[in-house]
C-alpha cells in the first residue's frame, strides 16, 4: 500500500521544515493586506510560520516576511498577528 505523503512546508521563523498542518500561514491578498489564515485557504501568496511566538518575533527581526512577499509590513500587522497567535495557544 502506498503512503499518502505529507506536504512540509518551511517555517520562515526558525527555518525548520514541519508538516504543513503544525504551521500558521500567513498570507498576502491582492489588495496587499497581510493576515495569519489559520484555515489556510485564504487567496494569495503564502507564507508559513510555527504556533510561536518565538518564531514569528524572529521572521519580524529578520524581515523574512517582508522578503517573502516582497512588501514592507506595518508593525501594527505583526502585533495583530502576534496577538493572535497569543490568543490561539490560550484557548
């Protein structure tokens, strides 16, 4: 029987290849508004990063998000975001 394989994806935090179901996307819509899509299938260009904290203050610092979409992003949109990341590990 042959083995369903698991899609990786690379977090853009600590750069680590993970199954894509462990990863929060973060997507970049057309209108150029960055959000996480934590259902994962919103439109737009991709990004994925761990349920951490950690790991998206490092994607912040280094600006691994900002190269992945080829955009500046607003810091507002990275509180929001580390907000909700904060409010998905709490329920």
């Amino acid at each position: 029987m042959k083995e369903k394989r698991i899609p990786l994806r690379k977090c853009v935090g600590c750069g680590q290849m993970k199954p894509k179901a462990e990863l929060i996307r973060v997507v970049r819509d057309n209108a150029g508004g960055v959000s996480l899509d934590p259902s994962g299938k919103k439109p737009g260009r991709g990004a994925y990063v761990c349920h951490s904290i950690d790991c998206l203050k490092q994607a912040r610092k280094a600006r691994r998000l900002e190269k992945a979409f080829s955009c500046q992003i607003p810091a507002p949109v990275y509180e929001r975001m580390e907000e909700e990341l904060q409010a998905s590990d709490g329920g």
